[in-house]
C-alpha cells in the first residue's frame, strides 16, 4: 500500500471513528428520552455509567488526529477534514455529556404523583434528530444536509420557550414537590435545547469540512 493508499485509509477510519462516536450519544440521548418517559431509573443509572465510553472514545479520536497533524503532511482538504473531525468530538462529548444529565435527574421525577410534560420527551427527540442528522451529513460532506440541520433550530428554540411558559404556570401557587419537579423538567428542557445547539455546531463543521468556510467566514 502506498504512503497516500494507507494515509486515504486512515482518514476513512477517523470519518467511522467520529460516526460511531456519535451513534454513541445518539443511543444515550434516545435512551435517556425513553426513561424520562418510562420513569426508568434502572435504564438512567446506565446511561450515567456509559458517559465514561463517550470519553474515552472522544480521548482515542483526539490522539488520532493529532497523530495525523504530527506525522502527516495534510493537504487542505484533509487538513479540513481532521481539524472538523477534532471539533466535533468535543460537541459530541458534550451531547454525551447532557443524556447523562438528563439521567440524573429522572430518579427525582420517578415518583406516582409527578407527571412528565410530554413537550419535553418530544422537543428532545427533536434536538436528537438535528444531531443525526449532522452525523450523516459528515461523511459524504453533505451542506445541504448541514444546512437543513440548522434550519431546524429554531423549532427546538420555539418549543423550548413554550415548556418554559408551561413550567412556570406549575410553578406558580404550586405544591413545593410540584414546583421542584418542574425545576428539574426545565433542566432537562435546557439539555435538549443544548443538544440543539451541539447540533448546529456539528452541521457547521460539517459544512467547513466541504467548503473551508466556518460561519460564512473562510479559514482555510
């Protein structure tokens, strides 16, 4: 195999590492979703522990891209491709990161009298499929795709705002056990609002990968 065949091969496998890292915190989210919903706290003490996989994976694909910055001498695509690559494991840490939040915080809702405001299981899954979606679009570079992944922002940002008046209404002349879950509903309604941002993040990257321009601005 050629220096160029084995060094083509190597960014493949960071394109499948990054891509496997992600369905990683895409399970995690769509897990923790599923035990909001289920008041599963067996299924959330899981989610906690596998946050140390998504590090760990985050860690491996660090040091491959610096070993492919120290030992190679990328051209600007390929220069493009690793440094999107070494971005978007830090948005998918986080993305991680905020299931295992979302985790933790169900053992306090998992009680009979608590009802789940069910805008929130679904502005979640929302903001997961924004993340999918970045994902997909990271392999063939897709901008079209990262672009429709941005768009779709602003209806987990409008759904966040409306849990947000919805919460505050249970607050108001509440129990304090109610007004405490809904604190802890609106952490959660956070999370996901942030696994949107994340999202957003990643399509970016996405779209400086094919284009060299990173928020319309060109870098390299």
């Amino acid at each position: 195999m050629s220096n160029r065949s084995e060094y083509d091969a190597q960014l493949e496998n960071l394109t499948r590492s990054v891509q496997e890292m992600g369905n990683l915190v895409v399970k995690a989210v769509d897990d923790a979703v599923t035990a909001l919903e289920n008041k599963d706290t067996k299924r959330a003490e899981e989610i906690v522990k596998g946050d140390e996989t998504v590090d760990r994976e985050e860690r491996a694909i660090e040091h491959t891209c610096l070993t492919l910055l120290l030992r190679q001498q990328p051209v600007a695509s390929d220069l493009r491709q690793v440094s999107a690559a070494l971005k978007m494991v830090t948005d998918l840490e986080r993305i991680g990161d905020h299931a295992a939040d979302i985790a933790e915080i169900i053992p306090r809702l998992s009680g009979d009298g608590i009802r789940i405001e069910p805008d929130i299981p679904a502005m979640t899954r929302a903001a997961l499929e924004m993340a999918k979606l970045a994902i997909q679009a990271f392999g063939p570079r897709d901008t079209e795709l990262a672009d429709r992944v941005i768009a779709m922002d602003d209806e987990v940002d409008g759904a966040f705002d409306s849990v947000k008046r919805k919460l505050a209404k249970d607050m108001a002349g509440g129990k304090p056990e109610q007004e405490d879950a809904a604190i802890d509903q609106l952490m959660i309604a956070k999370y996901a609002e942030r696994i949107g941002d994340h999202a957003v993040n990643l399509a970016q990257w996405v779209k400086f990968c094919a284009t060299g321009r990173y928020l319309n601005e060109r870098i390299m």
